[in-house]
C-alpha cells in the first residue's frame, strides 16, 4: 500500500520479512507498477534454493548480507 503512493524506481527487499516475505512482495510490485521498479533482494542466504527464489520472483539484484563489515 506504501508503494502504491509514490511509485517507486527501485526496492530494497528482505528476503525474509515477517507478514510478507520479500518473494511475495516482489510479485505484487512487478504487477503493479509500470515502468517495473528495479528489485533488489537482500537476504543472509546464498543457497541455491534462494538464489532460485529470487530470481523466480523477478529479483534483478540478489545481496547477500555479511556479519562481518571489517
């Protein structure tokens, strides 16, 4: 609903969102919205199954958060 005020270029989504997960939300976004905003993922998994999530949800970026910023 926040989107939908402003149209957004670009998102920056967890993965792992409590309510709605970031997969989902990517979806409702790419419906929603033309020109598509560029999509982002950011998530602390690098598994394949993820990547594959991702990318099935129309991801154009996939992120991986680190613990370790130094």
């Amino acid at each position: 609903a926040t989107a939908e005020g402003f149209a957004p270029d670009a998102a920056v989504l967890d993965v792992n969102m409590p309510g709605m997960d970031g997969c989902t939300l990517a979806g409702h976004l790419r419906e929603r919205f033309d020109p598509r905003p560029l999509l982002v993922a950011l998530t602390g998994m690098c598994d394949d199954d993820t990547r594959r999530r991702t990318e099935a949800a129309g991801f154009d970026l996939h992120l991986v958060k680190s613990g370790d910023l130094s």
